[in-house]
C-alpha cells in the first residue's frame, strides 16, 4: 500500500511508531547533512528528517516542489515544536523514500498568500486547489451540504432527481440551449430551475421533495453568479406560507448550528417589501445595522408614512432639490466630525458610474447643536434642523442626502447606506441576521412591451385574499402612463425571500395549483392560450387531475457557502469556476467544434 496514515493524524502519542507517508513536497530545507521536507496530503501537512545516509540520495536524486512522494519512517517528537499544524510536536525520521512522480515548477507558489493572480489560477485551478485556503472553502461547501440533507432526511423530504434535457421555456433569464442529433432542427434547454418539475412531483403525491441540483441561466456574470450554478431545491404539498417559512428558517439555523457552530435563538424577523424598500432602498436589506433613509421629498405615496416634502424643503430656495424627483437621506452616527476631505471623497464615491449620482448633500449636526451643511448659502439653520429631526438624527451624526430620479436615487442611496457600514466597522463578517422579506408585488410593469411581467416566476400564486382581484380585472393597460392605477398594480405575491447579511439567500412561493388560475396568469402577462398550452400544457394538464395546494423555496447554495466562508466571491466556493465572461479558462471552453459534429446536428454557423 502507498500509506499507511495521511498527513495530518499523527500525534505526540504515535510518537515510536513505523508509517509510510505518500504526498505532494510543500517544501525542501538542506542544513548541512540532513534535510527536512514538508509533505502534504488532504488532510495537513508532517515534517520527514532525512538524514545523512539520504541526503546523500538527495544529492543523485532531488526532490522539488510539488513531486509526488512515498515515505517510511518512524514517528519521533520534534525538538523545535510547531504549533502552527496539528502535528507540529512530531516528526518522521525516515528510512527510505520513493519518488512516485516529479513535478516541472509550478507556475505560482502552491501556498496561502500565492504570488498567483487571479486568471493565472483558474487557468492552473487544478494546482490552485492544492491549496490549503481553497481546500478549507470546499470543506465548508461539503459540510454545508451534509447538515442540509441531514436536516431535510430528519424531516422526511425525498431527494428526487429531474431531468437537465427539457424544453425551451424562457420567461426571465434566457436559457442555453442543447440541439438534438435525432431531431435535427429542435433542442432541448439546460433548466434555468426544476421549478415545473417538482410542481409535477407534488401532483404526483411526493409531498416533501428536495434536490441539490445545478441550474444553468445564460445572462451577464458578476462575482455572485456564475452560467451554472447549484440550489437546494425545495417543495411542500398541503403547506401555508408560514409552514413554509418556519421549516427553512429552521434547516439554515441547523445549518449554522452544525457548521460554524452558532446556535441561532432570535427569531427571524419579517419585513414587509413595501417597508424594505422604503426603508432601506431595496429588497434584500442588511439589518446588522440601522440607517434607515428618510424621504424627504419623493413622489411614492405610502399609506401612514409621514410627508416631508412642504414642510421642510421649501421652493425656490435650492434648485438641486427644487428640480429634483426625490431627495433622501440617512443619519450616519459620529459623522459631525469627518473632514472636509472625507466629504470630497464620498462625493466622489457617488458620482462613480455604478452609482451614477452627480453630487452629494451634508449636515452636520454638532454636539453644541448647531448645523453646518454644504448648503448653509441655501438653507437657514432652522431648516437644516427640520431635516435633522425628521432623520431622526442625533447630536454628533452627520445627515447625508442624494437628490435625482426615484429609482436612480434610492438605489444609490442603498448603495451609500451600505458603504456607511462597512466604512464604520458595522457589517461584521461573523454577525449574521437573517430576515424573511414578504409580500412581493405579484406584477411588475414592462414599459417597453406595454404589458405586465411576473415579478418571480409565472407560478406563483396572489395572496389567498387577492386571488379574486386577479380575475375579475381584465390585465390590459390601457393608458400605459397611469399603470399604478390599475387593479393589477396592488396584487400582492403570495411570496418570500430569505435574506442573511443584506444577500438573499433564497427565494419561492406558494404555488397556483388550479388551472383557471394559472390561464389568467398567462393571460396576464400576454401570453396567448395557444402559446401557453404550447409551453406549459403538460403542466396546464397536471392541475386537471388532482393537484394539492403546495409551495417551496430554493436556496442559492454557492451564495450560502460564501457568506458562511466569509467571501465576497461565490467562485471561491466552487471547484472549477468560470471567469466574469463565463469561460473556463482551464478547459479553453466554450470552444469551436468541428465541421462533422455541426453536420450530425443539422447546424450551419452564421458568419
């Protein structure tokens, strides 16, 4: 046998014991007429002695980095500890060694601070993940899946595999599509979800299904998406919303229980996506900490909010605001006493592209209680007061406020808010704060198609109590400029979005179940009963046979494993990655195929 221990179990008590060792080198030291290698395996790292009688050996036959050895020798304790490793009180003198394999040089240094850049690695990935902070991320993604289905297989969900060859139904992102050999001219899709799928295995009376399953989207990447990606696949039968939400908050409390060894006692709050998005800017809000935005001017109308506009920014006197859509601002603690550089700098933050605001307002609110504002010229103190008190704002703060359109603004606002709290130490990586957002839109209006689109997908169902708004109203939008008047505009989705750390972390509803309510779905978002019978029929025919009420939810399993890992990337978390243009850089993939496989497929490549 090539071993008889790994790398990484020897201890103190092993110490007089015979081993064979087999690994990669980490490292060679000579000091006169012995040497010490570090061997490397899965599972950590030993020091072998070799001594003199080897040495020699080394001399005919050298070791470099990363060759691939086979080592016997008996455990000794070091005299120059370790404790660093776990085996850092032993050692093993060794009496021979194999070389099973050399190794050319690698082309960046096989540790944790690497010299290795970012597309150097993922072109060598299968070195990059020698190493040990890679390996860790992956441990962490296998635990997590472990205490996942241990969680799911307590509660009675059946792991149920679906197909990856199914057909083309984009609504949403679009898919990748696979062209058929035996039917030239027609293709199969790679599924964007199983979300048809597992709606078929509740009709089918599999009532608590689950997959860890990839899914494959073909829209533009950034450092949390990747073409594919993988979900804890989830679904329920007989199940209300809150069925739904305590189960899942419970497998993510278990999950944190068993891998990073927190026990999670707060009760996971809910928000409102109304009070989300008024509050905090958007919809997957970090509430580690507060900074709430104040409308201080906007043309939203909310019901028991409280209008600023009039009474604190008055016409005339400062045109930034005068002319601008919406104006909000955020109270950030201890800010009275920034610079006037440190100002200039978040002025200039804002104006970047992906933030896209042409200025910044301040207030400072002094521990005398004055106010000294960027706008003095503008606005009398009294005023500046006004909106002092209106944000809430505390002696000491400064008020920070961004004017423009509504959309635009409340998303840079979002953006600022959170830059606050990470400039002021308050998005702590190892806090975490789960939060349940509710009560979704059901619509969404689509200016350009003059027609609404659903919000998450086309099967989720309205509030219990707005189904009947949905029916009774025709969907179409007659006059396209009053679409907020429309009864369509106010159906809430029967829906929900887990959110930890300001990232949504998974997302599902409870699901249509009967056919004359999923028709209207479709008619709603103006797709033709031909066309819907055409996509979905086989879904359409399912309801017709006694299909329970049921819902679930899916988890973004590489978003989870970043956030536990602490990573701003879920490519870290991933053992073959593609880069931000969706290649695989290892693979040289997409690649060109050649002329005879086009020919079986039935495909001419337009030039």
């Amino acid at each position: 046998m090539y071993r008889t221990r790994d790398c990484g179990e020897l201890r103190l008590g092993d110490v007089g014991r015979e081993v064979t060792l087999a690994g990669w080198v980490q490292s060679l030291r000579k000091f006169g007429s012995i040497s010490f290698v570090d061997l490397r395996d899965r599972y950590g790292i030993t020091q072998l002695l070799l001594g003199e009688a080897l040495n020699e050996k080394l001399a005919v036959t050298p070791l470099g980095r990363e060759f691939v050895i086979q080592a016997t020798g008996i455990v000794s304790e070091r005299s120059s500890k370790n404790p660093q490793i776990p085996t850092g009180e032993i050692e093993i003198k060794v009496s021979q060694f194999n070389i099973l394999n050399k190794s050319a040089t690698p082309p960046f240094t096989i540790q944790d601070d690497t010299d290795g850049g970012d597309e150097l690695r993922m072109k060598f990935r299968y070195l990059d993940l020698r190493r040990n902070e890679v390996k860790k991320n992956l441990e962490l993604r296998y635990e997590i899946n472990r205490a996942a289905r241990n969680y799911l297989f307590e509660h009675r969900f059946m792991e149920i595999e679906t197909p990856f060859l199914i057909k083309s139904t984009p609504e949403g992102a679009r898919d990748f599509v696979v062209p058929s050999r035996m039917n030239p001219g027609q293709f199969y899709a790679l599924p964007q979800s199983p979300q048809t799928f597992k709606q078929l295995l509740m009709v089918s009376g599999y009532d608590r299904y689950y997959q860890v399953v990839k899914c494959f989207r073909d829209e533009d990447l950034r450092a949390d998406r990747q073409p594919e990606f993988t979900q804890i696949d989830c679904e329920m039968s007989f199940v209300e919303q809150d069925d739904i939400l305590l189960m899942f908050e419970g497998l993510i409390k278990f999950i944190f229980r068993e891998v990073i060894k927190l026990d999670y006692t707060e009760t996971v709050e809910r928000m409102s996506w109304e009070d989300a998005v008024w509050n905090y800017g958007n919809d997957k809000p970090d509430i580690r900490f507060g900074m709430k935005i104040s409308n201080i001017k906007s043309p939203l109308k909310r019901k028991g909010a409280l209008e600023a506009d009039g009474h604190i920014i008055s016409k005339g006197e400062f045109k930034v605001f005068d002319q601008a859509e919406t104006v909000l601002a955020i109270a950030v603690p201890e800010g009275a006493s920034w610079t006037r550089k440190q100002f200039d700098e978040l002025t200039e933050w804002v104006k970047r592209p992906q933030i896209g605001m042409q200025g910044l307002v301040y207030i400072r609110y002094q521990e005398d209680s004055t106010l000294k504002s960027s706008i003095d010229k503008f606005y009398s103190e009294e005023r500046l007061k006004s909106i002092a008190v209106f944000c809430n704002a505390k002696k000491g703060d400064a008020i920070l406020l961004l004017a423009g359109r509504e959309e635009r603004t409340r998303k840079a606002i979002s953006e600022l808010r959170l830059e606050m709290g990470e400039q002021l130490g308050l998005r702590k990586p190892d806090e975490f704060k789960l939060l349940w957002v509710l009560d979704f839109p059901l619509f969404e209006y689509s200016a350009e198609d003059n027609r609404w689109v659903a919000r998450h997908h086309p099967f989720t169902a309205p509030k219990p109590d707005q189904i009947k708004l949905m029916i009774d109203n025709d969907p179409n939008i007659p006059n396209p400029d009053d679409y907020l008047q429309h009864p369509y505009a106010d159906i809430k989705a029967n829906a929900y979005d887990m959110v930890l750390n300001g990232n949504e972390v998974g997302g599902g509803s409870i699901r249509i179940y009967q056919r004359e309510l999923q028709e209207k779905m479709f008619d709603a978002l103006g797709m033709s009963r031909e066309e819907a019978n055409h996509k979905f029929g086989f879904l359409l025919g399912a309801f017709e046979y006694g299909a329970p009420p049921h819902g679930g939810i899916a988890f973004g399993f590489d978003r989870l494993c970043a956030i536990l890992g602490g990573s701003e990337s879920i490519r870290d978390f991933i053992a073959f990655p593609k880069n931000n243009s969706g290649r695989d850089v290892m693979l040289d993939a997409p690649a060109t195929i050649d002329r005879k496989q086009l020919d079986e497929l039935s495909i001419q490549i337009k030039n």
